[in-house]
C-alpha cells in the first residue's frame, strides 16, 4: 500500500465518520456547533460522506481536498474569532486535505 493510498483511506474513514456524527451525534460536541443552522450542519454532513467516496475516484481527488482544505480553514478562522479552541481536528484534516494535494507522488 501507498502512501498516498494510506493518506486516502485516512481522510475517507475519517469524513464517513464525522459526516455520520452530523446526523448520529456520537463524538464530543464542537463547541461553535450551536452557533450553525442545523440544515447547514445536515448539508455539511451528506456532502463530508460524499466525499468519503469520492476521493477514491482519482478525477475527483483533488476537487474535493480542496474544497474540505477551504473548509477546514474557515472553521479553524471561526473557532478562534470565537474563542473557542477546539480546533484540532479542522487542523488534522486540513493537513490530510494538503498532503493529498501536493503534486509529488511520494514524501
């Protein structure tokens, strides 16, 4: 196994479950989860589980790292205009989200 095959299986596992967790609720609350409509926490969900499929699909990888690499961003930006600091797993995909853009094959 790659380790671009590696990082893949990591940000898929990781947006089916938080994708999931917007609908299910079984992780630790984020804390600027109550300051966000509910139908947009819904619409972040499906599209966080879209993409757990469709970044095996090589004409779509780099689409959707960067779109969830921009999201990440915004809610790490979020999180500390409010003063809240639980940002690590924005920071944690958001890298993923960088490595499976880079443009060399291997580290």
């Amino acid at each position: 196994m790659t380790f671009d095959k590696i990082i893949t299986a990591v940000f898929s596992l990781l947006m089916f479950m938080i994708g999931v967790d917007k609908f299910m609720a079984f992780l630790t609350p984020c804390n600027i989860m109550a300051s966000i409509p509910t139908t947009l926490w819904h619409i972040i969900g499906v599209l966080q589980i879209a993409a757990a499929f469709l970044i095996w699909l090589p004409r779509f990888r780099k689409i959707v790292a960067g779109f969830f690499l921009c999201l990440m961003i915004y809610f790490i930006v979020r999180h500390l205009m409010e003063g809240t600091y639980d940002i690590g797993g924005a920071v944690f995909l958001g890298l993923i989200c960088g490595l499976l853009l880079r443009n060399g094959k291997t580290i």
